[in-house]
DNA sequence: TCTTATATTAAGAAATACTGGATATATTGA
DNA sequence: TCAATATATCCAGTATTTCTTAATATAAGA
C-alpha cells in the first residue's frame, strides 16, 4: 500500500471522476486505473461499482476512503511536527478523564502565575490515544496512568499513587465480596493499560468468576454505569470524588489494598521540558497525601526496561 | 511512503539491526539501508544515528516509528473488517461523554429484555474519532452530536434535542450576561464538531470579546472545569445531569434558547442495524420530552447533502 | 591490531509504474 | 433510437524504481 494509492483514492471522492482525479495526482487516468486495481487486489475488494459512470464507491470503497484519509492525515501531521510547525505559545496538553482532571482546573490557573502568556489547549482522551499522539508530537505531554512499555522517545514520571475500590451501587450488601463478585453484573474496565490488567490479574487471583454486563474503557464512564445501577466495578480513588459518590457501596480491592500511579508523558527531547516540569510540581502539590515528587533521573525510564 | 517501508522501520526497532530485519521482511540488507534512506530523503530528517552499530534510532526516528505503527495498524484493522473478521455477538458501540452516556445503562439494560445474550463494548470518544472509526469499521455505531457532512457511508439519526446554557460557577452575577462575556475568563470548546462553531457564532453575533482561558475539547471536561472556578462556558443540557451541577449558575444561551440534537450514527450497510434500531428508540425513549423518534427514510443523509 | 559483523556504495538485473494509443462502455442529446 | 461525447479499461512499450550482488567502509570486540 503506497501513499500515492491513497491520494489517489481521495481525489477520486473529492473530484468525482477518474479523468479529473488523473489531473489532480498529475498522472494519466490510465495510470489512476491502474492505481486503483492494484488497491483493489491487495485488498481483495472491489473499491468502485463499475456500472455506471463515473464509477461510484462501494461500501468497502468508502471504508477504505476513511483509512486513507486516516493514514495521509498521519503522515502530514507528521511531517508537520518533523519541520517543527506549531502553535507559538500554546501547550497541547492531553489528559485522561477519571483520573487528575478534577486538579487540572487548579493546576492550570496556577501556572498562569509563573507563565502569564501561556495557553493550554487541553484534549481529552484515552491513555492508548494520548501516548501516540505525545509520540507522535500531536500532543507535548498527557496525563495518564503508568503503562507497561512506553515508547522510547517518551518518559513518564508519576504524580499520583491512588488506591483502587470494589463499587457497587447504593445500599448494595458488602459483607461478602467474593459473592458479590461472582453474582452481581459487572462492568469490566476494557483497555490496553496496565491497571486493566492489574484488576483483571487480582480477580484471577480471587478465583472468581465475573458475570460481565459490559467492557467499557473510560474509568469515569464506569462510575457512571454503576451509579445507574448497572453492576459492580474495581477503579480508582481519584474516579470517586464527586460528592453524589459518596453514595456508592466501596470496598478497599486487594489485600493489602492495591494502588496505581498516574503521572505525565512527555518527549524526551522536547522544547517545552520546563514548563512541563513545573506543571509536574504543582499536579503533586494538588495531590497532597498522595502526590509524589520526581526524582531527579528519569527513573521512570529505568524502571520501564 | 509506502507501507513496506513502514514494516521495515518497525522491523529494524523490534529485530535491533538491518541485518535481522532484513530477514523479517525478506529483503537483503541492501535493500533496507536504501528503503530508510529513501524515507529519510522523504521526511528531510535522520532517522537513525549511524556513528555506532547498530545504528540507533533518533528522537525523529521514533516520532516516525510511532507513526508508523499506528498507520500499519490502521491499515490492518482495515482489512481484518473488510474481511469481515468480527467477534460474534459483541455490539461494538461509541460514546462520547457528556451527552447521553447518562441514559446507556439504562439503554442497554433495556437492551438485553430484547437480546439476552447481546454484549457491548462501549468505548468512550471523540466525535471525530468515533466517526472516524464507524467509518473504517472499527465500531458498529456511536453516539455523536450533529456533524457537518458525515462521511457517505454513515448516516445519523438524532434522538435527542436538547437547549445550550451559558454556566458559571456558583454565586456569579448573572444580570448582564454580555459583561459577564466580556470580563470573566472563558473556557471555549474547540471541537471539530458544528456545537463549537454554533456556540462561537452566537457569540460572533453577540459581539462580545471572550477572554480565553483555555481551550478544551470535551463538554464533560469543560463541566468539571467550571464548577472548580476556572471560568464560565456554553454547555448543552444534558451535561447538567449530576446534582451538583444545580449550584452552578446557568442562563439561557441565545434568544430564543438554541438547541443542538444528538443522535446514532452507524453505516448505511451494517448487519447490525436492526439492533441499532431498536437502540435509537430505546434511547428517545429515555430522553422523554427531548426525545426525536426516528424517521421512516434516512432522512439525516437528505439533510446532509 | 586483527577479526568479525554490519552498513553502505556502485552497478546491473528485475520488477513496477506510467504513458500512449486503441478499444470498450456509459451517458447525453438530437 | 442512434450518434456523438466523455470516461474507463486494455495492451504494449518505455521509464522509473526497487532489489540483488559484489565490493568497500565502518564499528565493535577479542
């Protein structure tokens, strides 16, 4: 598969025929038929319905035609980064929902004091999808929980230890956990993070065997199914700090009760390496009793070997 | 670029030199140094440093290794769904957060009174991405706001119209809402979505001169930003569900109040539509007096033209 | 310092991509 | 209904790109 294919592919939707897509990708419309067949075998799929002209997309055809424009928007954000185009003064930064976003509020208004200029363009989304895009450059630096493995070009340092909580909706009987774990729907947390398998390895572990409801992968969206009484779940401290929380049934997960870490990602090599320090500083200052201070090696990195 | 390349590089990072990942991808070790130098030419950047043995990947060559993965990925996740590669029985549904997530439980309890054995797997989103992956077939359907020109395999079914607040944190004086505009910071919602550009319109058409804070791109977030005291927003209703968003302060945004609509956005040719039928009613259902029942054509896709 | 392993360079072979011309097919207008 | 027009495909030849082979260069280890 050739980026040259996929721009091709792309000028056929945008242009509406062969012939004019030809003049846009400067090659001959023989050339673009030719391009697009060889797709089509690799794919072993028709792209085109050929009956009628010009030919249309087919439902595959426009599956692929999302893929493409997937992939070429990769590869010029990409090379974007790589030339070293970005928005002066502004901090892409990206967070997990569940975990620290409730201090980043806080967090932000206070680097404001040592940056009066600065500017936080602030994305949520999923720890898979922050790393790739700080690895990328998408993003300078993201919130998220500790992960088995991150990129080399990243390094992680941890501002958070929070401990992790079996929750079960309201005026739920908790005197038997393994009971409850074994009968009471359950939510399970679906995603590719080390605290997934954390909670997923313990209830091994505990020999019981969960009737899954449902896998959802956003921890707040959790909290959220199981305040509406959809089942029971395991997540984090930091999930359960909206007051209406405190309705929930919880009880401490693992003996002794087991804790995971959130903490900042950023570029090894990256020109914003001193702002992203202080916003470190002062997440763990929010955190108090559970923040944790960054050591002056990347340890972080060490420890991920 | 050319995907063989790609394999290559990611070849070279897991094998460690180009003489065992020229074995993986079945080329001499020839051919590997000049593929790399061609996508060196390419990106007019190094992408390993070549003054020890093996040569070792640059900060640039991992940002380019990350983008390979993810296009190699999105390459394979393309073909296994155009081969039709699917786990058996598992509705694979997208959210985004703060709009009816609230009513999935609910939903899909409702749900299994229909299918018993019917499982989800909800992943909570981005609009832009869940549409993007419904498009390239990684999920069945999600839940999104209106778009502008959804791509022409989808079509979107709202379920839901709901009013926009302007939200403040509690106790702000509300009796003149332009100063208010004009004074307070203002957290903006930047999204590729049409709520981003409605809010930033009226706003335009108020004339007043927000005075940023930040830019955030989730409606959740935007929430938990302002009931911590950052600033004030225009926020649509249903992310005002939790109790404690009833001591924020909140005013009618526009005059008469806009509304914006919600609603599934699937492929045309799914074998999972009928499901997702009864999913759209299900859902209006629950959304009682702002609920939008489904049109007998796909009425949207006429809409979007 | 010498040997070994690996990467690069240069030249040629093999494979692929593209052009040009002819043919096929769908659409449009008379 | 038929002719004209526009567009896509097929086929053969040419141009370009990719890969292999052999020789050379470079780094690492004994």
């Amino acid at each position: 598969m050739d980026t040259r294919q996929l721009k091709t592919l792309v000028a056929i939707s945008t242009q509406g025929t062969f012939a004019r897509a030809a003049d846009i990708v400067a090659l001959t419309p023989s050339a673009v038929s030719q391009q697009i067949q060889a797709l089509e075998q690799e794919l072993n799929t028709e792209l085109f319905e050929r009956t009628s002209r010009p030919p249309k997309l087919t439902p595959h055809g426009l599956q692929v035609l999302e893929m493409a424009k997937d992939m070429l928007r990769l590869e010029e954000d990409t090379k974007a980064s790589l030339r070293g185009d970005r928005i002066a003064g502004t901090l892409m930064l990206g967070s997990v929902r569940s975990s620290a976003l409730n201090l980043l509020p806080k967090a932000i208004l206070r680097m404001r004091n040592l940056y009066p200029d600065l500017k936080t363009n602030l994305r949520v989304s999923l720890s898979s999808t922050l790393i790739s895009d700080v690895a990328a450059g998408r993003l300078d630096a993201a919130i998220v929980a500790e992960h088995l493995g991150f990129p080399p070009a990243l390094r992680w340092s941890p501002f958070l230890r929070e401990p992790l909580w079996l929750i079960a909706p309201e005026g739920t009987d908790i005197t038997d956990p393994i009971r409850l774990l074994n009968s009471r729907p359950y939510i399970r947390f679906r995603s590719a993070v080390p605290l997934a398998n954390l909670i997923d390895t313990e209830i091994s572990r505990l020999g019981v065997v969960p009737q899954d409801i449902a896998e959802i992968d956003t921890i707040g969206s959790i909290v959220t199914c199981v305040r509406q009484g959809m089942g029971i779940s395991v997540v984090p401290h930091v999930a359960l700090q909206e007051p209406e929380d405190d309705r929930l049934t919880r009880l401490p997960f693992g003996s002794p009760q087991i804790t995971r870490q959130i903490g900042i990602v950023e570029r090894i090599v990256s020109p914003r390496g001193e702002i992203i320090a202080h916003m470190h500083e002062v997440l763990a200052e929010l955190c108090r009793e559970h923040g944790v201070r960054r050591e002056v090696s990347t340890s972080a990195t060490v420890m991920s070997r």
